[in-house]
C-alpha cells in the first residue's frame, strides 16, 4: 500500500476527490515520511494504546497511527474529507472517523468508553488557528492523558517550554508546565506541507505529569492569577491583579500579599515560577472579599 506520507500520492489522492483546501480549517497537509515517523516515534504508539488523532485532513499520519496503536480515533471537522478518509483509510479495521469539531467533543467520555478511562495518546498535526484552546480544553477538562505529541507552530512551542525571565514566557507556559513535561521533537520547515504555511513549525511532546509539580488548592483560581498576571505585559504585577474582575482582592491587599511573600511591589509577572504562582495564588486566595 502506498502512504500519503509521499507526496506523488497525496497529489494524486487530492486530484481524484477534487478536494478543494479550506484556509478557515488550518489545512497545512504533512508531505514527509522523515516526519511522520519522527512524531510516531516520539509518541511511543505500542499495540495496547488507544490514539486520540486530532484533524486528521487526508489520513495521512492516521495510516502510521493505524499501523502502530490498538485502536485510533480521528476527528475532523469538515466534511468534504470523509470521503477520502474512507479511501484512504479503507484496508484499517481499528479506526473510526467522527465528523466533528474538537472542541465540541466530550473527550473524557471518549477515553471512559475506549481505553475504560485510562489515560490516552493524542497525536496531531494542529489546525494552528485553535491550538491554544484544544490544548486547554485537554488538560483543563482533566481528560486521563499519558501524552500529547503534535505540531503547532514553532513560536508556540518555543513558548510552551521555556522557564521565568525569557521573551516566550506566558500563561501557555505555566499552563502546559503544570499539567505537563514539554520537549520539542524537531523543527519543521514550511516545505514539509501541502500547501505550506507561512511559519516554522515543531513537533513537541508533552508528558502529563500523573500529579503537578505544585500543591493547590484552587487550580481555577491560580490559573485566574497567572492569566491576569500576563494581560498587561507592560504592567507590574499588582496592577495586572488589580485590574483582573477575576481576581476579587483588594490593591492594598494585593500590594500587602506580593511584599509578605518577599517580592518589590513592583514586579513583574514574567519573573515569577510556577511554584512562585502557586503561593502567590495560595495566598491571594486567603484575601479574596
Ligand atoms: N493530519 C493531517 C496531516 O498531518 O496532513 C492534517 C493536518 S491539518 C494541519 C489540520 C486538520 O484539522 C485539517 O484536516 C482540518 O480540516 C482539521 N480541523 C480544523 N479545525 C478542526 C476542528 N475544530 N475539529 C476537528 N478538526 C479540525
């Protein structure tokens, strides 16, 4: 059989269907066999796992993940493609399509149902236009997740793995690093796709942590700070808080909480830990009115 991975045959797969691209959709198609098995390899697919594939365009890394894992699910949004998937995917008896938006999936009830709520494998090449919210939305739900292996842009990823004081460091950063071990697979070149995107891209993977590196009370509320914490970049730290509707404290109690934990009262977010948020917010938390 042969794979889409190459792009002869992803041409042709194109041409039979008449597929016209949809840019609302992210379509970016991966052209690349070198590619592909890196993002399988980093995944580590084993015969037991259950694979949550996310957009998967033409089946093109759905072949490789059919080949690898027990059972795939892929969601794709648009419905011009079910007929090729159904061409292409038709020699696999361990996958199913579900013509849906991601975001509108109950993806906790699909891991209950298929791999009986033991956490499972996401690989994607992202739509990039929602890759922060189907993120998010996968960790915040509290989905049972070992790994998440996929291509974002390389902006993106530059920003989920790196630490305080650096230009790329935000709210993506302390989000995925509590939920997560980030580490980025390789860079990708726009010459990879069909059609190509304007950016670089990356494969990064992310291994969800069993428990987070931090004790909390209140994991709404500390993502409530970190969130305000980033809004104003230009601002201190305690005008960030104090201009948030989110965070109930008073200035003064702000100020008064940021100097307690040994901080100027003019610091700045950027600088603050993951584990410095956490007592941040345990403490703000205390004050709320
Ligand atoms: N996996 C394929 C590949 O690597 O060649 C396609 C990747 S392409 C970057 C992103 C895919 O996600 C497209 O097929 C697109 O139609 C699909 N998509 C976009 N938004 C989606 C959504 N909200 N839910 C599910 N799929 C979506």
């Amino acid at each position: 059989m042969a794979y889409l991975g190459n792009p002869a045959y992803t041409m042709a797969v194109l041409e039979k269907h008449g597929f016209h691209f949809q840019k609302k959709y992210g379509q970016n198609f991966l052209i690349d066999t070198h590619i592909l098995e890196k993002i399988i390899d980093a995944a580590e697919i084993t015969k037991d796992d259950f694979v949550l594939e996310i957009g998967p365009g033409i089946g093109t890394m759905t072949q490789y993940l059919c080949e690898a894992a027990r059972e795939v699910v892929a969601v794709e949004i648009d419905t011009n493609l079910l007929p090729v998937l159904d061409d292409t995917l038709k020699e696999y008896d361990n996958v199913t399509v579900l013509n849906e938006d991601i975001l509108k999936v109950d993806i906790a009830s699909l891991a209950g149902e298929k791999n009986s709520g033991k956490p499972i494998k996401v690989v994607a090449n992202l739509p990039y236009y929602i890759t922060t919210p189907i993120i998010m939305g996968l960790f915040e739900s509290h989905v049972p997740l070992a790994s998440i292996t996929i291509m974002v842009q390389k902006e993106v990823a530059d920003r989920m793995q790196v630490g305080p004081g650096t230009k790329d460091y935000g709210a993506l950063s302390l989000a995925v690093q509590y939920f997560a071990k980030p580490e980025v697979v390789c860079v990708v070149p726009p010459t990879c796709f069909v059609p190509q995107p304007k950016v670089a891209s990356s494969v990064i993977r992310l291994t969800c942590h069993e428990k987070p590196p931090v004790e909390i009370t209140d994991e709404g509320f500390l993502f409530r700070v970190i969130r305000a914490s980033f809004n104003q970049r230009r601002k201190t730290l305690a005008n960030g808080l104090n201009n948030a509707p989110t965070i109930p404290v008073a200035k003064e109690d702000i100020i008064a909480t940021i100097e307690e934990l040994g901080y100027p009262a003019s610091v700045r977010g950027e600088t603050l830990s993951l584990e410095e948020f956490a007592r941040l917010s345990e403490a703000l938390k205390k004050k709320v009115h």
